[in-house]
C-alpha cells in the first residue's frame, strides 16, 4: 500500500489563500449591508477574531525572539569586526534596493503616464503626521528603558540593546558560560513557539482574507483602476526582476529557488501586512529553508524590517507621478531626483514610526510642491496595495540576508538547494517521549534537593 502523501504547511496555506480570497469576493459581490447577520457576525466576528488572535500570537513572539536570536547571532560570530561588517553591508543593500525600487517605480509610471486623465472627485480626507527629525531617529535609537522599548515594540532600540549585551557577555568570557547555554536553549524554544503558532496560520490567512477582500469593495478598485494596476506591475517587476538579479549578482545563488522557498513568508506578509509581525515567519525562512546562519539572519531580518521600505518606496513613486499628472503639475528630471533622494533618506529617518508609508509619501509631496491633500485620493485602496507591498519588503529583507551571509561565510548553500530543507511536518510538533521522561526526572531531582 502507497503511503499517502501528507500536505506541507506552505501549501496548507496557499490553499487558505486561495480560499480567503474566493470567501471575500462572493461576500463583496452579494452585497453585504451594514448591520446583517453576515457582516456583523461573520465578517468583523468570525474572521475579524481569527485573524487578530494570530497576528496578535505573531506579535507576541516578536521581541523575545528578535532579543535571544539576536544575542545568540551576536556570540555566534564571536568577533565585532565582523558584526560591524555585517551592519554595514545590510545597511548598503538595502538602501541600495529602496534607490532601484523607487526609481523603478518613477519609470514605470512615467511612461504609461498615469493619473492624467483621472477623477478628483474624492470625500478622502489625509491628516498629515509630523514625521521626527533624522536627529531624533538616531538618538532613539539608544533606549532609555528597554523594559518600556520591549513593550512597546522599538525594534531599533532592541537591537541595540541586544547587540550591546552579546558583546558584554563576549567580554565577560568563561564566567558567562551558563548564561550563553540559556540563551541558546531559549532561542530554540522560541523557534518551537514560532512552529506551533505556524500551525493555526492556514485558517489564519483564510480568515485575514476574507475580510480584508469582503471590506474592500471592487468599485473602489474599479475607480483607482490605472493606479491600482501600475503599483501591483511595479511591484511584480521590482520582486521578480530586480531583486532576483541582485540576489543573483551579488551571491550566485538560483533566483528560482529563492523564490519558492519565500512563498510561504510571503503569504504571511500579504496576510498580515505587516513585516514586523512577519518577523518570527521570515526569520525561521531565513534560517531553516534559505541556509542563512542564525548570526547573520538574526541582524538583518528585524533590521531590513525596520528599515527596508522597497515597497513602500515603489508606491511613493507610483503615487507621485499618479497625483502629479491628476494635478497638471510638471515635477520635471530635477523633481524625480529630489524623490528619490527623499525617499531613500526618509526610509532611515521614518525607520520604525507606525504608518511610516504615509507619513514618507506625505514628505515626499511636501518636499516637490504637490498638494498632500491628494494622498486623500488612494487611501481607499491602499489596504490592498499595503497587503502587497509587505510581501515584496519581507522577500528584500531576506534576498540581503542570503547575500550578506554569503559574502561572510556564513551560509550553508546545501540547505538553500535542498527542497526539502525546513519544511514543517507533524514530525516537527511531536513532543519526544524519552526527552519528556528524561526533563521530568530532572525537575523531580531538583525538588528532592530542596
């Protein structure tokens, strides 16, 4: 008798999508009111509940997983030379993709010249956030609490604090053993934590979907149809064209792949739409399916998803040429270099503030003499794109992370090639019996002591 072929996650959750996305336009069409059974019930009850509880569970994971991995990567490499060169590179890279996303973006949308014949008519209204200065960034990056850091979520200011206490345990030496035993113990237990909150994720997308898509309502994207179509066109080029030639470039490694193996992070990110709370998904993509040592991926994962803004980046420019042309307003060859400068300065100087995307865009609109009022125009649709913009930040995120440890040595390329390397099977949630007996009696021996 054949063994029957059991489902990996990756497609548990492709499936979820598919079904999500399906369950979200039969409502949209069906035209749900406000106040019936189905939306008050099913839509913001049901899948609103399901959907909030795992992010939440992702979030939750977050910085304690960001705090040990990253301590862990820091003892790891074992020499702050090197972790310095790891900073610097990420750094470069990932400024190096938000330029050739945006600047993309600005291309793409200049030559199909869209906006020019679009509808004003709007009842969006945009409130402009004050963003902080670029001193402002840099001084937080220093925590003043990190208990209150940590509560908070300042990814920043948890990497360094992270970064500061591996250094200090490196100089402490011998005596820090039993602590470098407990992180490491502690790391892999959040990593199991990230394996069973996996689990739930495929009626997690089902229900993140399906609400996002039956709140949606395709009139809207009828009416923003042009702007719509060009920002997902620029995004789909920037993901499969260019950052695969990057990673290509500058690491040899099969674009194919990548790609492959990014499916499921990326499902998530599109779920979720935020990469922060991507961050435990992307990090064991990374790590167990890409090949990336932990030393590196726990840098540059909560890093570039702090400060890598590809996406974000491609609809600033999108979005500029869009309002520009629906205005009448010629930003001319010197108005596209200042965005894209802005953009690329302001994805540092935003690094880590909540609705960062916004908030550069309406810098951007400033700094070029455009009405900020016309951000007001693509809110609407903006839920969506936001969907999609995450999924492209995560896959840059981990394209620098394969490049960076590669060029450090700190890459296992039979695991990237390796289809089967990382999957999640039930094997990966049963709990060893023998190990179970074994930790019992040594609980029990401790309280005998007692």
């Amino acid at each position: 008798m054949l063994e029957q072929t059991k489902m990996t996650l990756t497609t548990k959750v492709l499936i979820g999508m598919g079904l999500g996305i399906l369950a979200g336009l039969a409502i949209n069409l069906l035209g749900y009111k406000e106040g019936t059974f189905v939306e008050d019930n099913i839509v913001n009850g049901l899948f609103f509940i399901i959907g909030k509880m795992f992010v939440t569970a992702l979030k939750m994971l977050v910085v304690p997983l960001v705090f040990f991995s990253l301590i862990s990567g820091v003892l790891g490499i074992g020499d702050i030379n090197i972790l310095g060169k790891v900073g610097a590179k990420s750094f470069i890279f990932y400024l190096l993709t938000t330029a050739l996303a945006i600047m993309l973006a600005i291309t793409i949308a200049t030559m199909i010249g869209i906006g020019e014949n679009a509808n004003l008519s709007t009842a969006a209204v945009f409130t402009v956030k004050e963003a902080p200065p670029l001193s402002t960034v840099i001084i937080d990056i220093i925590p003043g609490n990190i208990i209150d850091a940590m509560a908070s979520g300042k990814m920043l200011q948890i990497i360094f604090f992270s970064i500061l206490t591996g250094v200090s345990i490196l100089m402490v030496g011998e005596k820090a053993e039993p602590i470098v035993e407990l992180i490491e113990i502690s790391n892999e237990i959040m990593m199991k934590m990230v394996t069973l909150v996996m689990e739930v994720a495929p009626y997690a997308v089902f229900a993140l979907l399906a609400k996002a898509i039956a709140n949606l309502g395709l009139g809207l994207l009828a009416d923003l149809a042009g702007y719509v179509l060009v920002l997902i066109f620029a995004l789909m080029i920037h993901l499969f064209v260019t950052l695969m030639v990057v990673l290509k470039v500058f690491s040899g490694m099969n674009p194919s792949v990548f790609l492959k193996k990014m499916r499921e992070t990326q499902v998530f990110a599109f779920s979720t739409s935020s990469s922060n709370a991507t961050i435990p998904v992307t990090l064991r993509t990374v790590i167990d399916r890409l090949g990336v040592n932990n030393s590196v991926a726990s840098f540059t994962v909560p890093f570039g998803a702090t400060i890598n803004m590809d996406g974000t980046a491609i609809m600033q420019g999108v979005a500029t040429v869009f309002i520009a042309n629906a205005y009448g307003v010629e930003l001319g060859m010197m108005g596209y270099l200042t965005v894209i400068l802005m953009s690329v300065l302001a994805s540092i100087g935003t690094a880590g503030v909540p609705g960062v995307g916004l908030i550069m865009l309406s810098m951007v609109f400033t700094q070029v003499g455009l009405p900020v009022e016309g951000i007001g125009l693509i809110l609407g649709v903006d839920r969506l794109l936001d969907m999609i913009r995450t999924a492209v930040n995560v896959s840059g995120d981990a394209a620098v992370s394969v490049i960076v440890a590669k060029s450090e040595g700190k890459f296992n390329a039979a695991v990237y090639n390796n289809p089967e390397a990382g999957i999640l099977t039930e094997e990966n949630l049963n709990i060893d019996v023998s190990a179970e007996h074994e930790l019992a009696e040594v609980v029990q021996e401790t309280h005998d002591r007692s």
